[in-house]
C-alpha cells in the first residue's frame, strides 16, 4: 500500500473522530449558553416581547456556534430556548439578584413568571 494513501486514510478517521466528539459536545455547550443568552435577551428586551428575543437569541447563537447552527433546525433551537426559559423563570423566582440584574420588578416577575 502506498504511504501517502495510508496518511490519508489515518488523517480521515482522525478528522472524523474529532469532529464526532465536537458534534456531541457543542449541544451541550450551547444548551448552557443559551441560559445566558435568554437572561440577556431579558434585559435587553423587557418581558413579554417573544418574538424578538427568540431572534435575538437566535442570532446570537449563530454567531457563536455558527457551525453548530448549520445542522440544527429552528424548530429545535426553539425547544431548547424554552428549556432555557423554563430555567430562567425559575431562577428568577428564586434568586433576587437576578432580578435586579435583569431589572424585572419583583411582584411583576411573581405575576409574569407564574403563568
């Protein structure tokens, strides 16, 4: 067998190996950022505008998993901004320095966020 055929061979499977244990990670990865993203989204954008941080979120997140974004449908991306959501709601019915970082009056929040 010819050397340079077999490098090539070694370097494909090698490729292939890291870009399998990427693939499986960055789901992961962009599952915890999003917790982020959408406390973010919440401040920016005060409550009940919906629309507007799903695509603030959504392009944040392809801008930083842009390779992850290729191969995830929105309707996923959507399922997992609402596991975030769901995250988020509690964590700001729990945690009062949320709250105040994401400026949502505490009363309001109780109301909005107990829906």
């Amino acid at each position: 067998m010819n050397i340079y055929l077999l490098i090539f061979i070694i370097l494909v499977i090698l490729l292939a190996v890291i870009f399998i244990v990427g693939a499986v990670k960055s789901p992961k990865k962009a599952k915890i950022w999003l917790r982020a993203a959408v406390l973010e989204a919440e401040k920016v954008l005060g409550t009940d505008t919906g629309k507007a941080k799903l695509q603030y979120v959504y392009n944040l997140f392809v801008e930083k998993f842009k390779f992850l974004s290729i191969f995830i449908s929105f309707d996923l991306f959507q399922e997992w901004v609402n596991e975030a959501l769901k995250w988020m709601d509690q964590q700001l019915l729990t945690n009062p320095n949320l709250d105040k970082y994401v400026g949502v009056d505490p009363e309001r929040a109780k109301d909005h966020y107990l829906k």
